[in-house]
C-alpha cells in the first residue's frame, strides 16, 4: 500500500486486488490504475489508485481487523473485472503503448 501526491490531491494505491474490490464494493471510486511487470515470472501486477479519504482509512482499517461484512458476489464480480483489466492490458497489442 501506498500514499502519493499526484496533483495536489493525496492518493491511495494499493496492489492488493482483494482490499481493492472490497473498497469498489463498498462504492469507492477507482481513480486509475497503474501497471507494471514485477517478479522473476514476469507477472502482470495493478496499483489500484483511490483518493484518499477519512471514511477510506477507516474502510482499510476496518479490512485489515476483519470488521467488514460486504456482499459476496458483488465482491467477487469486482475482483474479477479488476483482474482482468490488469491480464487485458498486458495482453493487449495496445495497452503498452498508451
């Protein structure tokens, strides 16, 4: 997880595809993602970009003691759609030129 400034606005990434499908789920908004390659197995890996927020701190705080009950196949939808968008970019003859 990680915090950045990117035009004045602080952002969340994360590379977790689990907490960013809860935080979709629980109707916060995706601002972006940024792609790379990581790992000896050349592995496609998304960092799913969110504003940072009080009520997204505490969403992740919420996820990481395992206080959150979210509904189950609107999650998995998400963490499919996520995971695909990552897989497409990198399978796509125009995702690495954008």
């Amino acid at each position: 997880m990680v915090k950045e400034k990117e035009t004045g606005e602080d952002i969340f990434s994360t590379r977790d595809l689990y907490l960013a499908a809860t935080l979709i789920t629980l109707k916060f908004p995706m601002i972006g993602v940024d792609f790379a390659i990581e790992g000896t197995r050349s592995k496609p890996v998304g960092y799913f970009k969110f504003e940072e927020s009080v009520p997204l701190r505490d969403a992740r705080q919420k996820y990481l003691s395992g206080l959150l009950a979210i509904e189950p196949r609107a999650f998995t939808t998400n963490m499919h759609a996520l995971k695909a968008e990552v897989v497409n970019y990198f399978n796509s003859p125009h995702g690495k030129n954008e």
